[in-house]
C-alpha cells in the first residue's frame, strides 16, 4: 500500500512539472508574439508620427515662409542650423532639404556658399534610420532686382529622418 | 455484522494523503492561472492605454495653424476615456506636456493609467485631468509679435459663456459650427446645469474673467489682456491666451507660457540671424530688436513680465509694418 501511494505522488509530481512546463511555455510563447507585435506598433506610431510631422513642419513658424503656401524659409534654415537646441525639439533624426528646380552645384549649404548649393541639412543624428518620410516644398527668400524686393521661391523636397527603436 | 458494515461505510469516505495533495496542488495551480490571468489583462489594458496615448500624441501634430487664425476640432475616442496631462517647463530646452490615458474597463471602474508619452513640440492648454469620449480642441496661433506656437486648449465638458464680449463672441460662434459643446448667453440662468460657466466683467460663474486694457494700443477692446478668476486663483493672460487661461488649470496655464516664452526666445533668435543673413538683399533692421526680445524672454519669471514682451513685441510689429514688401515676418 506505501509503495502504491509513493507511485501515485511521484505521477502526481510528474504530471505537475509537465503542467507548470505547458503553462511557462504557453506564457514564453504569448509574450514573443506580444513584443512582436508591439515593436511593430511602434514602428507603425513612428511612421504616423513621421506623416502627420511632414504635414505640419512645413508650417512651424521656425520655418515657414509668410504668405506662400507649403513655403519654407531659407533663410530661417540657415539660421536654424546653428541652434542646437531644435535637434531634439522635432523628436526625429533628421530634417534635410533638398533643391531640385533649379540646379545649383551640388553641395551642402553653409554660411560661405549660401544660397548657391543644394542641399540643407538641418540636422543629422547618429544611429540607424528607421525609415523617412518626404514631401515636395517651395523653398522661398527674399531677393532684390533693381532695389525692389521679392520672393524668391524654389522647388525642394522635405525629407526626415525617424530613428529606429524610437517610441 | 453491523460493526462490519459501518467500517465498510467509513472506508467509502476516506480522505487519503493523494487526495489532499491533488487538493492543494490544483487550488495552487487555479490561484496561480488566475494570478496570471489578471496580470495578462492589466498588462494589456497598459498597452493599450499607451498605445492609445502615442497615437493621440501623433494626431496633435497636424492639428496646428498654418495660416488660418485659429481653428477647433474634435477628437473621439472608442470609450470613455480619462486624459491625464501634466506640463514641466523645466525639461530640456523647451519643457514638455505629458499625456497619460486610463479607459473606462469591464473589470474594474477605470483601468491601469498607460505610460505617460512626451510631447515638446505642442502647448497643451487643459485642466490636469479631463474625461469624456470625445477630445474637444481651440488652436489658436500665440503671436508676439510673430507666430511662435500653436495654443491648444483641450476639453470634454460643457462650457457657457454669459455676456460674451462681441469680438470674442464673434470668434467663439466661427469655431463653434457644430463640433465645440459651448453654449453663448446673457444670463448665468440660461446655462446647462452641468456645464462651466464662464462670466465676462462680473463674478459669479465658475470662471470670470476681467478685461483690462485701456492704453491706446488696446484700440478700444478691453479684454485684448486682462485677468482670468478661476480656482481662487487670478491668472494674467493675453490675447489669445485667453482660451488657454480658461479651458486650463492655473498651474498648467504658467507651466506651458512659461514653455512658450522660451520658444519665442529661441524663434526671436533664428529672425534675428535671418535678418542679419538677408541684409544684403532686403535690410530689415530688426536684427537688434528681434535680439532684445530674446534676452526679455531669456529673463522671464512669472506672469507679470508677459507685458514686458508684449511693449517689446509692439516695438518690433510696427518697424515690420513700415518695411513694406522688405518685413521680415
């Protein structure tokens, strides 16, 4: 009788551990399709946050141009560029602004070549990017012939940068 | 015989060592399945609550003024839902609002609050807590003298203004159209009962609020600044921070113009360089002007100093005008 009851804790015992196994796996499993899916939500937040950025930088008022519609300010980004403190303040990776009409030498802009290049960068961070959202803008300064002041406004593309793992 | 069947009978009803073991062990095991059960549930009701932040988080951006003076809209929500939103002026170089959501649950009244998601680059105007099912939102753009930020005043309850002044009446009624929950009338007794009331010129309502601008460049409308009563607590605002004083807390109204303030240290800057940049093309001749108003906002404290900028920001706003078609902003 004390062996038969010693042989039906131990299959007791038994049953338990392969229950408890079942359970951690069941729960091991959950979670790996949990975090899956909430690092694919974050990705998809990042994206959202990107689009709904694109549609509103453009009207800032760090770099908007008065009056034209979908503007940017040149002038504004090349003041931006030597303030610090915006690089976090949009939450992405990167802001660049590219001319495409019409041409210019093909380079970065700073204080010596300005306005004749290409290219714009705001800000560029370290560290993979995730993915990039872009929109078509008019990049507009003021200019003068003859003394008489006018806006200037050129064809460039809006593209920022999200970094990845951002949430 | 009759001792040998109640010994039979007492044998039919032993409770032996296996059975309390299976006993035990199964309650443990049932304990610790519904242990986990809720746990599953509240992590995922966290989850959600988070989510639901971030993707609020993400509707805001594109919500702002562009060109347009100010503009209203709404937001709805699967449930109801309570919005936390605190402001701290002093994180990093811009402040930030923070929002936090807790749905109402099946289970319990409210659920876990999610984790709270940061938001820099918007002002968030509202009392600390606001709940409802529907989001209600005032953006108004916040000028001085050139648009340094969007003010967005949040909230889900019923407001009525009683003898609205004309302008702000005016305004109120462009915005309103169908989706703002504000009723405008002469009388206190015209109101919901359960909405906020908000008094113009006397006391009384939940809000008062007591125009106060009288110098010539007020133009002859008295409530372009003045003084907002809520909470025994009496708040300065200007211009359109008007909506910011009364659809907020007092804390989060100081917390965020103090956030605003900064920001238009830092747009006075980048219009500064821009005018110094241009010179050669178009001379605007604020670059000095644009500068001092960044040290102003640079010096900032509290409420009372708004009208130190508001001189400065007038200064600015009538060289611009004079520039023509060279202004700057």
């Amino acid at each position: 009788m004390e062996n038969l009851g010693q042989l039906k804790i131990q299959q007791m015992v038994f049953m338990i551990i392969a229950v408890a196994l079942f359970f951690i796996l069941a729960t091991l499993f959950y979670f790996s399709i949990k975090t899956a899916n909430l690092y694919q939500a974050s990705i998809e937040s990042e994206r959202d946050r990107s689009i709904g950025l694109i549609i509103k930088l453009a009207s800032s008022p760090e770099l908007s141009y008065t009056g034209v519609s979908n503007g940017i300010d040149s002038d504004k980004l090349m003041a931006l560029k030597k303030q610090p403190e915006y690089r976090d303040y949009w939450g992405v990776n990167g802001i660049i602004i590219e001319k495409l009409y019409p041409k210019y030498p093909d380079a970065e802009c700073n204080t010596g070549n300005y306005p004749n290049c290409t290219k714009i960068i705001l800000f560029e961070k370290d560290g993979d990017v995730a993915q990039s959202a872009s929109s078509y803008v008019a990049l507009c300064r003021k200019d003068s012939i003859n003394g008489r002041a006018y806006d200037k406004c050129e064809l460039a593309l809006m593209v920022i940068q999200t970094l990845e793992n951002e949430f | 015989m009759l001792n040998k069947k109640d010994k039979m009978d007492k044998r039919g009803f032993e409770f032996s060592f296996v059975w309390l073991f299976s006993l035990i062990v199964g309650a443990i095991i049932i304990f610790l399945a519904i242990y986990a059960a809720t746990k599953l549930i509240g992590s995922s009701e966290y989850e959600i609550n988070t989510k639901t932040a971030a993707d609020l988080r993400n509707v805001l951006n594109p919500l702002g003024t562009s060109f347009e003076d100010s503009k209203s809209e709404k937001i709805e929500l699967i449930r109801d839902t309570r919005v936390y939103i605190t402001c701290n002026s002093e994180k990093g170089y811009f402040g930030e609002n923070r929002i936090q959501l807790s749905e109402k649950s099946s289970f319990k009244d409210w659920s876990e609050p999610g984790g709270d998601i940061a938001i820099e680059n918007q002002y968030l105007f509202s009392e600390n807590s606001i709940q409802g099912e529907t989001l209600y939102f005032i953006v108004t753009p916040f000028e001085m003298p050139y648009k340094v930020a969007d003010i967005m005043s949040v909230f889900s309850q019923k407001y009525c203004f009683v003898n609205t002044p004309e302008k702000i009446e005016k305004e109120i009624e462009s915005l309103k159209g169908n989706i703002l929950p504000i009723n405008l009338t002469n009388s206190i007794n015209q109101c919901e009962i359960n909405s906020i009331t908000v008094c113009f010129q006397n006391s009384g309502c939940d809000i008062n609020v007591k125009g106060a601008c009288t110098d010539k460049e007020c133009e002859g409308d008295l409530y372009k600044n003045g003084f907002v009563e809520k909470n025994n607590t009496q708040i300065y605002y200007s211009g359109e921070l008007l909506y910011g004083a009364v659809f907020s807390s007092p804390e989060n109204y100081q917390c965020n113009v103090k956030r605003l303030v900064r920001k238009l240290g830092y747009v006075s800057e980048v219009y500064s360089e821009k005018s110094r940049l241009s010179a050669n093309r178009c001379n605007t001749g604020l670059q000095s002007d644009t500068i001092l108003l960044s040290k102003l906002s640079e010096s900032y404290k509290n409420l009372n100093d708004l009208k130190i900028l508001e001189s400065q920001a007038d200064i600015i706003n009538t060289k611009n005008k004079a520039l023509g078609e060279c202004n700057l902003y």
